[in-house]
C-alpha cells in the first residue's frame, strides 16, 4: 500500500504540469499486439476507429512474417515494428514503454485477431477513468455470454483462478484474457517490468504484488477469425508449466521491486 | 590436457574473443588445477580431510561441480543478454516510429512551404515530436 501511496506522490506533479484536472479528458492508447494478423488487422482498425474515433491506437508489429508491416503502412495505419521477435510479451510492454513516452494516462490492449469488441472499451476505461482501478480486465466469465473457449482450455483458466486466489487473495476469473486497461502509474510500472512469454495471468499477479487495484468487467469474445492462436495445442502443456510456475516465482520475489 | 585448455583460454584473450570477465571462472578452475598439478598430494589430504574413500572420485566430484557452476554462470548471461537485446530491439522500434512520424510532418511542411530542402523543416518537426 505504501508503494501506492509513493506512486501517487510520485505523479502528482506531472498532473500539476499538464494542467490536467479531476473528470477531464484523458488521453487514451489502444495497444493492439500483432504477429502475423495480416488478414484480421485492417478489420480490428476499421472497427475500432468507428467505435472510438478519440481514442488513439497503435498496432505493435512483433516482426510478423506475413506482411503485417506492410497492410498497415499501406493503408496508413499508426504502427511499430519491431526489428525482431520478442513475443507477445516483449511485444506488448513496447507498447507500454510507447505509452510512458507519449505521456498517455490510459493504455488498453486490444487482441490484434478480432477476438476483442473495441466497442466494449469504454467500459473497461471508465472503471480507470474514475480512479477504482489501476487495471481492468475484460472478462469472458462474468456473465458466461459468448465465446467462451474450449473445454480444456477453461479447466486451465480456472486453475490460474484457484491459484491467483491463493496467492493475492483475490479473484480474477479470466487471468488469460489480453483485453485489460491500465493507468498511468501502472504503464510506468509495466514499462519497467513486464512478464515475458505467456504474460498475462503473471502480470496479473506482478501488478496486484506491487500494490495496483486489478479489477474485471463482463466482456463477450468472439472466436477469432483467421490466423492461429499463439498457445497450439502442443504447447499447452508448456504453457500451464510455465506459467504456474511463473506465478509461483512471482509470488516468491519481493513485494517491491523498484 | 590442461596446458592445451590454458593455451586456448590465453589465445582467446588475446585474440579478444573472450571476455576476461566470462573467463574468470575458468581461470579459477586452471588455477585449482595447476595447484594440484604442483602438489599431487593435496589430493589425498583432502579426500581423507572430507571422507572420500578414493581421491580420483573427489577430483572427478569437483570437476562436476564446477562445470554446473559455470553452466548456470553462462545461463544468467544469456538471460541478462536476452534482456539487454530485448530492450534495444523495443527502444529501436519507438525511435523508428517516431523518425517516420518525424518525416511525415518534415515532408509535409517542406511541400506546403515549397522547400526543397528538407532538413530544416525535418527538424522543427523533430523537436515538435520531442515534446
């Protein structure tokens, strides 16, 4: 709690600096990870520019080999390329460090394959905007409308529940899902140190340790479109090891890591 | 053997191949060596010192360990280069992002003014971005 309270000192004065008042307006950064989304791409754009047309958004390119890089400089998209891959978790924290260097208040990861509404944003945002949360997670299993995953696939996210319960004293009932809203204070924290590989029940874990408030919010998924999910079903077992165990270890680290 | 190994460790450092820091336990291990080299004895007073029954096995015993030391040294290295690398390839995407935002707007204002000289309204440009 104290490190909340350091963080909170920490930013007062760049709140003072851009003159930025309590309800006005924040800047906002749609993050939307890439690698090798070429045919879903332009669709999650389109969408999400009639969705929220304030919002700027930036599509991280992790070096796919499809030519993702090109449709977007073709169709004059707001892009970054990485020079090689880093994987979805490299991938996304450059879209943090993006955000901490355009000074932006709010930074939401938005899937790159259409699984993602963007007109369910708001939702997450307002939750951020008002101050109850430093992150917000858009959850498939809140109200169970749907795509809902394969059976397995549920099996394993409720485990990650169970173990996230024991280990923060807290519920999150979609820990894997990449539909999540950040502040400030937690982009800066994110930019820093972010988990790598499978990254996202461990950035969970790392953000409620470090003293950020991580709530959820109802979201209905759509199955993806085209191109293949980053976990096949080979990998799954690799997956569940690794991350359990990644959330072990987070647990183990120290509570303040700065 | 081990004069073949110190040869190698010495032609490397020269030829700058190696970081002296990344030889360090290496040159420790060759230092051991060499000291039981000298004094073939020490081997035995310090099998019977720690109970071994039969010196070979404490020379093969410490062998093993310390090539599991300098497996899990070379290991950490490679994590931190891997965070190193992970890092520069993250700032080189920002800064290419920018550059092309940058050369956008140069481009840009250099065609609304009529400019063909493109370097001074690059910069503006530039430093417009910076802020």
């Amino acid at each position: 709690m104290t490190n909340k309270k350091r963080l909170k000192l920490r930013y007062a004065h760049c709140a003072d600096s851009t003159g930025k008042g309590i309800g006005s307006m924040q800047k906002v950064l749609v993050i939307i990870p890439a690698y090798n989304e070429g045919k879903n791409i332009g669709n999650v754009v389109t969408q999400l520019r009639s969705a929220c047309p304030d919002y700027d958004y930036i599509i991280m390119n992790d070096c796919s080999k499809d030519g993702t890089e090109q449709i977007c400089r073709e169709n004059g998209f707001h892009y970054v390329s990485l020079p090689i891959n880093l994987g979805i978790g490299g991938n996304v924290q450059t879209g943090y460090r993006y955000a901490k260097k355009h000074g932006y208040d709010i930074a939401v990861q938005l899937d790159g394959d259409g699984q993602h509404d963007p007109s369910q944003l708001k939702s997450l945002i307002t939750l951020i905007e008002n101050g109850q949360a430093h992150m917000v997670i858009g959850s498939r299993f809140i109200r169970r409308e749907g795509f809902q995953s394969s059976f397995l696939r549920r099996v394993g996210i409720r485990f990650f529940e169970k173990l996230i319960r024991l280990l923060c004293r807290q519920t999150i009932a979609d820990a894997t899902s990449g539909f999540r809203a950040c502040s400030r204070d937690l982009i800066d924290f994110f930019a820093e140190d972010y988990a790598q590989d499978y990254p996202e029940p461990e950035a969970v874990i790392s953000a409620i340790r470090a003293g950020f408030k991580v709530t959820e919010v109802p979201v209905v998924m759509k199955e993806r479109k085209t191109g293949v999910s980053s976990i096949s079903s080979l990998k799954s077992i690799y997956y569940m090891i690794k991350v359990s165990l990644a959330m072990l270890i987070s647990a183990i680290k120290p509570w303040k890591r700065r | 053997m081990m004069g073949l190994l110190c040869g190698i460790i010495v032609y490397y450092l020269r030829k700058e191949r190696l970081e002296l820091k990344y030889t360090l336990l290496w040159l420790l291990a060759l230092l051991i060596v060499l000291i039981v080299v000298i004094f073939p004895q020490l081997i035995n007073t310090v099998a019977a010192l720690v109970g071994v029954y039969n010196p070979v096995n404490l020379v093969f015993y410490v062998q093993g360990v310390f090539v599991v030391i300098i497996l899990l040294s070379m290991t950490a290295i490679v994590s931190g280069l891997n965070r190193r690398i992970r890092r520069l390839a993250q700032e080189v995407a920002i800064l290419e992002e920018r550059l092309r935002q940058a050369e956008g707007l140069g481009l840009k204002a250099s065609a609304s003014r009529g400019v063909q000289e493109q370097t001074v309204p690059l910069n503006s440009a530039a430093g417009k971005a910076a802020q």
